[in-house]
C-alpha cells in the first residue's frame, strides 16, 4: 500500500510515489500529489512564522529593544 501514497522529499523539494527517500528527507505519507506539495507550502509558511515569533521572544527583557530606554548611560 505504501508505493500508492505520496511522499515530499525535502532535500530536492518535490513528491514521490512510494518511499523512494531515505526517511530523514521525506514527509508523508498523502493521499495525492498535491498534497505533499500543500504540505510543504504549509511547513514554510509555519516557519516563517515560528522564526519571526523566536525573534520576538529573544528581544523579550531586552532593554535596549525598548525605544528611548538607554538605561546603561
């Protein structure tokens, strides 16, 4: 059954019929080809939002991040 699923491979970015990938390079199993593809676009998209919130959280008690507060002078 699993060579009639999709698969994403992420190193070469694009859906494979059966686990054609080492399984460290691959997402899935999906129904249909797209959506694998639907699957990536959602992973890159949830990481660009993770990335930007990490960026945030970084600046979180950072007094310099707070405009006008320049308490070292």
């Amino acid at each position: 059954m699993d060579d009639k699923q999709w698969y994403f491979n992420t190193v070469t970015e694009q859906p494979e019929l059966g686990k054609l990938s080492p399984i460290g390079q691959r997402m899935g199993p999906y129904k249909t080809k797209q959506d694998a593809l639907d699957a990536w676009k959602i992973v890159k998209e949830r990481n660009t939002v993770w990335d930007e919130q990490t960026r945030e959280w970084n600046k979180w008690g950072d007094k310099s991040a707070v405009s006008g507060d320049d308490s070292r002078s």
